[in-house]
C-alpha cells in the first residue's frame, strides 16, 4: 500500500515533534517515463527510516542516502536520476525516463 500524502506529511510532523531530524523529498520535474508524478513526496528520519517514494522505489536508496547527509548539516539539494545518467543504472531507474528530487530538512 502507498502512502498518501497526509500520512506522510503527518509522519514527518510527527517525527519533528519526537525531537527526530527530519528530510522531505519531492519529486520537481520529470521528463518521459517517469515513475511517479510531479510531487511526490517520501519523509526520512534521521535514522533511515522512511515513508512514501518518489520512484516506486527504484532510487529510493539513493534518495535516503542523500536525505541524511542533508539532515546532517541543513544543506537542501536538488537530485537528478535518469537512464542516461551513469547513477540510473546503479540506482535502479531503467524506465527510461528523467526525475528531479527537491531534498530538504525541515525544521
């Protein structure tokens, strides 16, 4: 089951109310096949943990893995995935298409 996004929007205000560093991600833009659409959103906690997903959960991990560091020192950043990028392979996006990932921490 997906999330929606109240229950993800309510999940990072609860995380935030926890004393939990908190990153959302949204997806910006997309170009072809993309997996998901324009304003997606997936919340990730200090720890790693996670919900929603802004590619159905083929760069997820990468998207983590940058939310965290962005956690860490406040730094907003805007993440690119696409089958012509080397890291589309390594992430996972082979649909074919192009996403970009707005990252950010909330405070």
């Amino acid at each position: 089951m997906r999330a929606n996004d109240d229950d993800i929007l309510s999940t990072a205000q609860l995380w935030r109310e926890q004393g939990k560093g908190v990153a959302l991600a949204t997806v910006v833009e997309t170009w072809g096949s993309a997996p998901r659409p324009i304003g997606s959103h997936l919340v990730i906690d200090e720890d790693g943990l996670f919900l929603g997903s802004v590619s159905g959960g083929c760069v997820e991990g990468d998207v983590v893995a940058q939310a965290l560091e962005v956690i860490e020192t406040g730094a907003a950043t805007t993440l690119e995935f696409g089958v012509a990028d080397e890291t589309a392979w390594r992430a996972g996006l082979s649909c074919g298409g192009r996403i970009s990932v707005y990252v950010e921490r909330i405070d």
